[in-house]
C-alpha cells in the first residue's frame, strides 16, 4: 500500500529541500560582494544582526526553558491523572520535547532566514551594478533559502516526531503528543516577531523623526547614526520574524490537520492523517521549480518575473495536491462510506483561490492605483489630521471584504467536505483542513518572495550609503519597489491563512478535548463564563496591540535621545567630516526592543492559562466550562485577531503608498504636480509614521498571536479539563 | 395584592416627572436673555439646529414608515404561520404600532432634549454675567428636562403599551410584542446619533481646519463663517443624539428585562415582570431630588457640586431600588424556590459600583491629571506622528480595565441570581438584568449632567463671540471644562450600562427563540456558520466606524470649501467689517451630514437581516441555524462594539486633553512651561482633530448600533426560526 512510503517520501522531499537551500545559499555566496566602501556597511548590518539575534535568542531561550520546564512539571505530576493517562503513554516527555525541538526548529528557522540574507544583500547590490537579472535572481534565491528551509524543517518536525513516537502503530495518541511542537514554534515565533518589528520600527521611527524631520537629511543618509540599525530592523524584523511566524503557521496546521485526520480514520485510515504531510512536501517540489524558472529581462518589470514563479509554483502545486488526495483519501477496505474525491480536490481549490482573493484585496488597500490609497492623499491637502482620520477609515473598511472571502470559503470547504464523505462525522471540519492545506502549498515560494524584500531594500541602503552612480541606484530602486509589493502581499497571504488555519485549529482543540474527555463540547456564548471568555479573548488583542505600539514607541524614543546627542557632541558628523557611532546606535535598539517585548510576550501567553484555570474552578453550574471559556477566548480572539491585523497591515500600508503617491509625482492639486517636499506630502510623511509600527509590529505580530492561542490551548487543554 | 398597583405608580410617577420637567422649563425660559449681541447669536444658533432637527426629522420619519411597512408586512404576511401565531393574537398590528410608538417617542424625546438646550445656552450665559451658581442650575435644571422626559417617555411607553395589550392578562405574549417599541427606539436612535455626530463633528473639523490652522483666527472667533454651525452642533450632536441614545436604552432594557421576567414567572408572578418599570420610576423620583439639591459656591469646583447631586441620586436610588426588591420580587403562592432577596439586592449594588468603577476608569484614561494622558502629551514633542501613535495606543489600552470591570459584573450579577433563587432556571440571567436595573436607576440624572455639556459649551461659545468681559469668560470657562468632564463621563457609563445590557438582551433573544420554537437554542461557534455569523458581526462594526468617520470627512470637505469660497470672495469677513454668512455653511452641513448618514445606518439595519436570512436557507446540517448565526453576529458584534467604543470614545477624550494639558500651561520639557502655539501643541492639535470623529460620532454611534443589533433581532427573530 502507498500509505507505508508517505512518511520516508515526505521526509525525503525535505532533506532534498534542505540540500537544494544549501545548494542556492552556496550559490548566493559565492557572488561578487562589490566594492570595499559597500561592503563596509553591509558588515556593519551583518554584525548588528547578529548581535541583535544572539542576544535576543539568549532571553528567548530563558524563556523557552522555564515554558518547557513548566509543560514538563504540570504533564508530569498529572501524568496518573485520567485526562494526562487518556493521551498515552509518555505523554509527559513527549510534550515537553515536542515543544523543545519546535522551539529549536523555529530558532534555527529564523536564524538561517536571517544569515543568508545579512550576506545577500551586499551581493544583490553588487549584481545590480551589472544587471537587474543577476540581482534578482540572488535576492530571490536567498529568499528560497528561507522558504524552503521553514517548511522542510516543519515537515522534518512533525513528520520525525510522528514517527519517533511511534504514530503509525498509535495514530490516537501520537498527533496528541506532537501539540507541542506546535506549541513551541509559537512561542519562539511570538517573541522573534515582537522583538524584531520592535527593532524595525523603533530603528526606523526613530532615524526618520531625527534625520528626516529635525536635520533634513535624506533617508539611508550615511551621516544619519541610526541608518544602519534601520538597515539591521528589516534584516530581524522582516527576515527572522517573518520566517518563525510563517515556520509556525505550517507547523501548528500540520499538527491541527493531523488531529482532525484521526476523526476520518475509519473511512480513509492512516492516509487521511499523513495528507497533510504530503501536500505540502509536494508543495515544497513545486517551490524548487518555481524559483529556478524565474529571471527576467533588464527592460522589464521584475515583479512580472516573481509572478510567473508564482504561478508555476500554483500549478504544479495543485498537480501535486490533486496527487496527494487521489493517492491518500483513498477509502480503506471496509470504510462506511463512499468518498467523492473530486470535491476534496475542490476544497483544495478553494483555498488557492482564497489565498489569490486575498493578495489582490491586499493589492487593492495598499496599491496607488486604486481609489483607497488615493483618497488618503487626497485627505493629506488639509493636513496630517484628515491624512489620519482617512487612513484610520481605509483601515476599518478593508476587513470587509477578506472576512466575505474567508466567510464564503469556509462555508463551501465545509460543504465539501461534508458532500465528498455524504456527511461522515468530522468530513465538514476535514474539508476546511483541506482548503487550508491547498492555501498553505505554495507557502515556500510566498515565503521566498518575502524575504526577497529586506535583502533588496538593504541592497537599496548599500547602494545609497556607498554613494554608487545614479543608473545603479534606479535598478535597486526598482527590485525595492517590487520588494515593499511582495512584502504586502505575504502580509495578506499570511493573515489570510491564519483565519482559514483558525477554524482547523479550533477544531482540532475540540477534537482534543472529547478525545480526553470522551463527549464532545461545544461553545456555547449564552452560558455567561463563555460569553466573559470571548470577550476576555478580544480585549486581549487589542491591549496586545496596545503593547505592542507602545514598545515601538519607548524603543523609539531612546533611539531619538541617542542620534540627538551624537549629533549634538559631533559636529563633525552632520558636516561630513567624521563618522557617526553606529554600533552604539545599534546596541541601543536591541536593549530596547529586547526590554518591550517581554510584557507583550507574556500577556499574550499567560492570559489563556489564566482564563482556562479561572473557569475551571469558578465557572458556574457543570460541564467543561474551563475548556469552553478558554475555546471562546481563542474564538472571538481569532476573530478580533483577524480583524485587527487586517486593520494594521493594510492601514499602514495605505499610509506608506499614499505617501509614495505623492512623490512620485503622479498626485495632482488643481492639475499642478503636487510632490516632496509639500505641506501634503509632510502630511503623508506622519501617515506614514503612524502606519510604521502598525504594518510591521503590531500587525505581523498579531498573526502570531492567533496561532500562538490555538497551540497553547491545544497544549494545555488537559489542564482545562475537570 | 401590591402588584396590581405598579402599573398605576410607575405611570404616576412618570407623568409626574413630565410635570416636573415642564416646570424646570418653565422655569428656565423665564430667566433672563442677556444682551442683544447674545441674543442675535444664540437665535442663529437656534435657527440652525431647528432647521437640521427638522430635516432631519424629515429624512427620518420616511426611513421609518418604510421599516413599519416592512415590519407590518412581514409580520401579517405570515399571521398565520405557526412562529408567528405562538406570539399571541393581533401580533402583527401590535409589533408595528409599537414600533411607531417608540419612533415617535425617541424623535419626541431628542426634540424636547434639544429645543429645551437652544434656549438654556443664552441663558446661562446670562446668568454667568452675576452668579456662577445660578449658571450651573439653569444649565443642569434644563439638562435635567431632557433627562427626566427621557426616561418617563420609556416608561409611559413600555408601561402603557403592556397595560393597553392586556399584558396583565396575557404576560406570556405581551412582552414579545412591545419589542417592537424597542427596535422603533433605537431605530430613531441610530440615525439621530449617526446625523447628529457627523453634522457637529464636520462642522467642527471644518471651522477649526480653515479657521485655526489656515486663516489662524481662535476657537469660536465670529470671522468664522462655520462658527454657527459648529455650536449647532453641540446641540444636534449631543443633545438631540444622546438623548435618543438613552432613550433607547431605557426603554430596550425595560422590554428585555420584562421579557427575562416571564421565565420566573412561577416564582415572582407579575412582579418579576414588572420589577423594572418600578425600579426605574423610582430612579426618577430620585433624580428629581438630586437635580434639585445642586448649588454651588461661586469659588467652588462646580464639579464638586454636581457630585454631591450624583451621590444623593445615587443613595436615593439604591433605597428606591431596595424598596422595589422588597416589594415586587416575592414569591407567589405555592412558589417552588425559596427565594433569597438580599442577593437581589446585591445584584442591584453590583450593578451601581459597576456604574462607579465606569465613570472612574474614563476619568483615569481622559483626564490629564493621570499617565496616559500625559503621556500622549509627552510623545507630542517629536511630533504629530508620535502623539497619534500614543493617542492610539492609549485607546486600545484603555479596553482591558472596563472589561475586566463587566466580566466580574456580569459572572457575581449570574450568580447572585442563582444564589437568591437555588438555581431555578433564568435566575442567573434575571441577576444580570436585576444589575443591569441597578446600573440604570440614576440614568435620569446621568442624562442631566450630560445635556450640562453642550449648554455650557454654547454659553462660552455665546460669552466669547459677543465679546463680553474676561470675567464673565472665566466663569463659563469653569463651567465648560466641567461640561467636558461630565460628557465624557456619561459617555462611558452609556458604554457600560451597554455592555451590561447588552447580555440581557441576548438572553432575551434567546427567550423569545425558546417560546416561539418550544426549545432553547445555544449559540454554539463551533458550528461554521455560527462562527461566519460572529465574524460577520465583528466585521459590520469596524465598516460601520469606517463609514462613520469616513462620512465626518467627507460632510468636512464641504464645510472647508465653503468656509474658504467666503474668506476669498468677501475680505471683509477677515477684516471685521463685513458678517460671513453663516446661515449658508449651517445649511451646507446640514446637507452634508444627513447625505452621510444613511449608508452607516443602513449597513446596520440590513446587515442582521441580510444574514438571518442567509443562515436560514443556507445553514449547513438542521436546527436553527438562521436564528443562531444572528445570535452569534449580535453577540460577537456586541464584544467588538464594546471594545471599539471604549477605544473611540476614550483615544478621542485622552487626546483632546492632552491638547487642554498643553494649553493649561502645567506641561514642562526640561522644566520649561511649553504652552499654547508651540511645536507640542500643534502636534496636539492634530491628535485632537482625530479624535473628534472618533470621541463624537463613531464611538457614540456604536453604542446605539450595539443596541440596534439587540432590538432588531429581537423583532425580528420568528423572521430567521425555520
């Protein structure tokens, strides 16, 4: 049977991947790194980013060892209890290593991310001096690096550990057991996404407020000492957050899908828990061709060469998952029911759909072209305040349409599932895992994409900082230009993926809890404990948000203290004579953020426990009222989750472009070029400051915050239950 | 037996509290009008809110006759169908007379509010010219006829309604259907709010964007030609607006709660039913007194003064209120429970400190004597973009402690009731509603110090555009900043009294759902279309506060170019030789505003309809999957709305006293006093301007928009039950 190859075919597929990363990554080295004044700065950026990761993976690990020790203790004391008895034997150092090596996966992931990029961008940089092929495809090949390395490692995780642990003898108990890789990823996720959009944006903030707005010096000045903590922020903020965040997403679905899987056991066996596996390690294949495809030509526009790797990527990854179900959702001998295959397919194209729907939602927000970008530059004629006002309104109105997207594709995958299986229990649920899994196939390539963008802005930086003729400088401007589009985009593939990914995860705690518990729960708002669960859950994202803002700012603030003071003691600096102190600047911001980002951090992972705990003991009359709240926590917080993040990203988004808009030049006042330096352009300028830490903080780290909700609820379930 | 003279008191006590209100008019008309040049502008004042009133009104009345329609419609289409049957005979005419009644009643209670506030301003600004004391009582006396008349309309509206249905006969089915008189409230309610918001926000974003910043002329100088309308303003938007508001809410809590009542019918009899007429009646008794024991000592802080009238409402009331406990809330014979009252009791207390913890966390998040406050103001020296960053921040913060605050309330409230009654069914609900009753009792006097905001606002406004002496400018200053205060105040007891009602009236959904159908349905967001229907819900609240400020925006464009077409055609406005022409830009928001305010409500009232209906045919698998989506959009809708308020209404209240902050001459850098016209304060003055929107039309607006989702579904239920 096909079924017994799954797990070394996956496992395989990844070792390829990671060889074919090492393969690129060598690749990318090996180009030229340019002239000696580039690569001057690209090492300073190289040494700040790696001060700043090992001092940050430092405190995470701190972390990390006190949540392992604590998962650890409460499974082991409990591990007679019928709840800890009833997820299997081992239970307790199952968990706990689960969530070690996902932490440790999750690191690894962000810091691979994060070193092939710190060296990409010097020889992005170096290329573009001799052709726009050339340095596109390096920054779109160390971006491939990362892309492929997160998801390999997350098939590695889950995959190895399903093995490890003996899964294909004990499908019951084992995918109970691997939540805490999941859970792990999360944790590591949540803090490098914190810490680093902290950095970015506080960096940034922090070196427009001083150079731009108080000396009037241009961006990536060299005489500004904060540029390159600015350049460093997009290498830890964008780079390592961005692949933990995406390195959980395939983690926690992967585990959640598997869950589900149980449910289906009778009709499709161990195939239905290992499809998920399987679609993605296809999904990877897919990805390696899909990057090896692009180039493009020195006339062209690069973001059409990125598109057509995206679009070979869908397809091949849509053979690839119509393999997976035709191969694997294969009805085992004696199974009760008849399988529709073609309509599990089908949910499978609903979720690349959804994923399509979302980037060109995202497009429309965040885009010049289109009317939403536009009215904010319009508003920005009177002021900074109607430029906020219009952009706070754009942020609100563009949840509308991805919540109809989502609504609408979780309805039919739910209906898919139910008419593939005749309405088999469980076959709903299964066909929204499905729909996220066809969304989550090309992942690696989105993921590439993203990462394409720091190195190119850095490349952008580089080139700047080192003075290179004007004809360079406008070929990086171009791969900048298309890097801030992908990066807008992996934001809206990312939330996208969340809220499909949400509703698997949920199920899956549910599926959790009557496994344990052996009845089912629902999630009852009318019950008042449920309904103050929910509640709890929404006001947690925006106090979260709360934080989150606030870190960028106090971060920001030292950062403004710091330059103001090297220019005060210096005159030398502003004059051009001597060098500012960029190290210092540098050291300054990681303390910062390393010190914002611990409250956020463990708001965000304490509130849940809290609340589970709470209602376990207080909640009025019988019932699993403790894991009900905790689920409606996760529940109205995912909504308002998705919500809030949608709010950020496409918000600060809309701000950065309305602002571009009008230095383009394209923004007319009464048929008169209106452009940079004018009073709606200085207006467009505090949009643009606002929309900083709410696109890249506060935003991003919201999508961890959803997910890290379902796995730590998933984790600690047993400790809900009565 | 007591009971059957509740129905005769608490119409005694409302139609006294109307004599009352009409003697506190008459007694404020007769006071003295002050000089001719105070005269002339507050007749334009007057001129101009009664034309936008009856406008208004207009628009209005046509939007209603086409929801009675539609409501008579339905409702006679299917009199016969079962849903509809098991409401009682003559459902269909008496839903729909009750809604007009209570459309009636709400355009009635904002016009008395309104017409009583025009004609206060002049006079207290005539009265400030001798006495501080006799300023702040004609200003609360007037407020307090809007207040009284508010809350003895509710109750002459539901009480009458119950006793002309026959509800003392026939208590199972009346009560479903007065909800009608609920929906009509907050259907008035919701457009007032919406039209009256945006008109005195656009007004005043407009005369401040040309008058301030471009022409550079003060607040309420009379060269601005928006100056008019921006007085206007205070009174459509608050008076009129808020008074529709809370009459909305009095009367849907009455109804809920009377619904709430039949479930203990076997207990308490009529008196559970009628506890909350008479618990509110003696609420206004209360109020009367409190109104009347203010006076104020011409050093004293005014607010000091109101105070001690807010106090001996409140001890007035928790009397009143323990006196209804004991009267009403007795066991019938042959009562099945033992029924324990001093747990009612502390229900009712519950709810009161409720009210106090309210209005004391608002304080702590808008008044500038507290951190986050002066924190925005600190973050206002880098700039505009650092104290939006801030203001934003501030507001998402500030929803943890008012959350919090209604979690504790509404899990001791449940279990009060439980407590009181041994768990007999619907007593942990009736212990909500029995807060919830609490929380209203001083609502009248709430209402008083409110419409207290814009009359002296409108005084000073009056003072300084005559140009009467410093002195008398002094006094309607102090008079002023305590009519902020209490604006802001009342803003979030409303919001909490919101929360706190918004779980009975769910509760009373579900009710109806359970008399209609025979069975209880849950609300359960593990189902998919249960969970769309929360997504959904959360979702209308961020479109509905996008259109909100977005409609402010645009009604402002208008305002600004006019305001300039009349400073560019006529010099001699800006000159002082020539009058602007004021009558032309009240006219012009007037349009503006009412233009802007249908699509909002609108997507309000077509939202729960559009989806009850949607879920009811389209709801995968059986039940009442019509009935639960709506009931989870209410509900998850209710959660986001809560905490969006709380974020608009508090961001817009801290920024705009970060500006005061600023202005007072108490905010240092370095031990400098940075004051009025420095850097600081323009970057407050930008935050201040977002806030307007946020603080006075989108934040009160979801208050009524909270309740609408109640009353609408509520109405609108047997429409979504299979």
């Amino acid at each position: 049977m096909f079924v017994e190859n799954v797990l070394p075919i996956v496992l395989g597929i990844s070792v390829l991947s990671l060889v074919v990363a090492a393969f690129l990554a060598k690749h990318v080295l090996a180009a030229d790194t340019g002239k000696p004044e580039m690569r001057e700065i690209s090492d300073a950026i190289r040494e700040g980013a790696e001060a700043f990761l090992s001092r940050q993976y430092r405190t995470i690990a701190l972390l990390s060892v006190v949540a392992a020790a604590a998962i650890f203790g409460f499974y082991f004391v409990n591990r007679d209890v019928k709840n800890i008895a009833e997820m299997g034997a081992g239970t307790f150092w199952r968990v706990t290593l689960s969530f070690v090596i996902g932490a440790l996966c999750s690191a690894v992931a962000g810091y691979i991310g994060m070193f092939v990029s710190i060296r990409a961008n010097i020889r992005t940089a170096a290329a573009a001096m001799t052709s726009l092929n050339r340095a596109l495809q390096i920054a779109l090949r160390a971006g491939a690096v990362s892309g492929l390395t997160v998801v390999a490692m997350s098939l590695l995780g889950v995959g190895g550990l399903f093995y490890f642990f003996g899964g294909l003898n004990d499908y019951r108990h084992v995918p109970l057991q691997i939540v805490g890789f999941g859970f792990g990823a999360s944790f590591v996720a949540l803090f490098a996404q914190l810490g680093g959009g902290i950095y970015t944006k506080a960096a940034d903030v922090g070196a427009d407020l001083v150079g731009k707005v108080e000396a009037g010096i241009p961006e990536d000045d060299p005489r500004n000492p904060a540029v390159v903590a600015d350049l460093v922020g997009d290498n830890v903020g964008d780079c390592a957050g961005r692949g933990a965040d995406l390195f959980e997403s395939t983690a926690a679905e992967n585990v959640g899908a598997m869950i589900l899987g149980i449910a289906l056991f009778p009709v499709f066996g161990m195939g239905g828990i290992l499809f998920p596996l399987l679609a993605r390690a296809f999904g990877l294949l897919a990805t390696m061709v899909g990057v090896f495809v692009v180039r493009c030509r020195e006339d062209e526009d690069p973001m059409d060469a990125l598109n057509r790797g995206y679009l070979v990527t869908t397809i091949l990854a849509m053979l690839g998952f119509a393999a997976a179900v035709y191969l694997l959702l294969v009805p085992v001998a004696g199974s009760p029911v008849v399988v529709h295959r073609r309509y599990l397919l089908l949910a499978g194209i609903i979720g690349i759909l959804t994923a399509y729907a979302f980037v060109w939602i995202t497009q429309y927000y965040t885009e010049y072209k289109y009317r939403p970008v536009r009215s904010i530059a319009e508003a920005s004629r009177t002021g900074p305040a109607t430029n906020i006002i219009s952009g706070l309104a754009v942020g609100f109105e563009c949840t509308g349409a991805p919540v109809i997207v989502i609504s609408a594709a979780l309805m039919a995958a739910y209906w898919c599932g139910k008419a593939a299986l005749g309405g088999a229990p469980g076959s709903g649920l299964y066909g929204t895992a499905i729909a996220t899994m066809g969304m989550l196939a090309p992942c690696a390539y989105i993921l590439a994409m993203d990462t394409f963008g720091p190195i190119t802005d850095n490349a952008g930086g580089i080139i700047e900082m080192s003075k290179q003729p004007e004809a360079v400088r406008q070929k990086t401007d171009r791969l900048d230009s298309v890097g801030n589009t992908t990066k807008a985009l992996t934001k809206g593939y990312a939330i996208g993926s969340a809220a499909l990914a949400a509703f698997l995860l949920f199920s899956a705690y549910l599926d959790e809890v009557a496994k344990i518990t052996g009845s089912h729960i629902g999630v009852d708002l009318t019950k008042v404990p449920v309904f103050v669960g929910g509640l709890l859950g929404a006001t947690l994202v925006f106090v979260f948000s709360s934080l989150a803002i606030k870190a960028v700012g106090n971060a920001a603030q030292v950062v403004i203290t710091e330059v103001r003071r090297q220019f005060k003691e210096n005159a030398g600096i502003m004059a051009g004579t001597s060098k500012p102190d960029y190290a210092r600047c540098v050291d300054i911001v990681t303390v910062g953020a390393l010190r914002e980002m611990v409250a956020p951090g463990l708001l965000a992972v304490l509130a849940p426990v809290a609340v589970g705990f709470l209602f376990k003991y207080l909640g009025h009359g019988a019932g699993q009222l403790g894991a009900e709240s905790v689920a409606a926590l996760l529940m109205v917080g995912t909504i308002a989750g998705i919500l809030m993040a949608t709010v950020m990203n496409n918000g600060g988004g809309a701000w950065d472009n309305a602002k571009k808009y009008i230095e383009s030049g394209e923004f007319k006042v009464d048929g008169v070029v209106v452009g940079k330096k004018s009073e709606p352009h200085k207006a467009a300028v505090v949009g643009d400051t606002v929309g900083d830490p709410f696109k890249d903080t506060a935003g991003p780290s919201l999508h961890v915050l959803i997910k890290l909700l379902s796995t730590i609820t998933l984790v600690l379930a047993p400790l809900f239950i009565r």
